[in-house]
C-alpha cells in the first residue's frame, strides 16, 4: 500500500478519497464482524485525518499530499491490513477488493510500460486516472469516480468476501477484473 498510494497519489484529491473509502469500509466491516472498538478506532481515527485533509485537498487543491504523505497513509492502511487480518477479523481477499481501484490502475500502467520497454520508474502521465483528467478536463470528476467505485462497486464486494470468507478470491476476481480491464481500456 505504501508504493501504492505514492505512485498513485497524482491529482487533487484522489489518494486522500482512495484512504478515506478503504477506512469507512475497514471500519464498518470491522464493526460488523465484533471486532470491537479497540479494531475500529484506529481505523476510524486515520478516516477522520483523512478527511480533515482531504477538506484541504479537495479540488482545486489548496495543500498537497506528496511523498510524505502518500508514503504515511500507505503504510498506516498496510499496518492496519496486516493487524486486521493477523487477528482474523478480516481476510487478505478485502483489503485486496479495497485497494482495488488503485491496485487495478497502477498494475495496468506498470504492465502497459514494461512491454512497451519504457522505465517503470520514470515519471509519466500514462496512468488510467489523469488520462480520464484530461479527458474530462478536471480532477473532480475523476476523484468523484474513485469514490463511487470505491463505495458502490468495491464496499459491496468486500462485505460478501467479509461474510463468505471461502468465495474472497472469487469475490476478488469478480471485483477488480472490470477495473482492470477498464484500466487497460484506457491505455
């Protein structure tokens, strides 16, 4: 998760709404499965930070996330991932349904430019999200489809993977194969 939202961290907003989705859905999962109060605050606490900035990072941006930043919420919603599914509250297949917007995006830009030869690590403009900003001229819009995918394609997924623990690669398989293939749609 950590290189994850650095490297997807892009356009105003998008990283701080991706955390923020992935927190509330955590945070209500957990909630639902008994977890208990000393799961779900941690997660509830790092969703408030996110949206005191994201209020901040909302386009037009007035504050940015950068490395630093995108390299912290990375790692605290790795933890949290890890911690969740050590204590078997939650499986690796939901955090992996979360994350799946950006994990579909970055996978698909990093594959379509190790076959076409280009350095991976070089900065680009190729990604799935800022050719859709340029395409509808702006980062909200693009931010605003992170979120709806987040919490009404994503959430729903990761709540039966939650609830029928042996269909969470399914569950896995049936979420992110669209955004992946979107992804590649996009270039």
């Amino acid at each position: 998760f950590l290189n994850l939202f650095n490297f997807m961290d892009g356009i105003d907003g998008i990283a701080a709404t991706q955390a923020l989705a992935m927190c509330l859905s955590a945070s209500a999962l957990l909630y639902a499965v008994g977890a208990g109060g000393g799961a779900v605050a941690p997660v509830v606490l790092l969703a408030a930070a996110t949206a005191g900035f994201l209020a901040w990072n909302w386009p037009p941006a007035r504050i940015f996330m950068g490395d630093v930043g995108s390299g912290y919420v990375g790692y605290a919603l790795g933890v949290l991932a890890l911690w969740t599914v050590v204590e078997g509250w939650l499986t690796p297949w939901v955090w992996l349904i979360l994350g799946g917007a950006f994990l579909a995006d970055a996978t698909v830009t990093l594959l379509v430019r190790a076959r076409a030869g280009v350095a991976v690590a070089q900065a680009h403009r190729s990604h799935a999200y800022q050719r859709l900003s340029r395409h509808w001229q702006g980062h909200r819009p693009v931010t605003l489809a992170f979120a709806g995918i987040n919490l009404l394609w994503l959430a729903p997924w990761a709540v039966v993977a939650t609830y029928w623990p042996v269909s969470g690669a399914a569950c896995a398989l049936a979420a992110l194969a669209p955004l992946f293939v979107a992804a590649a749609r996009l270039g």
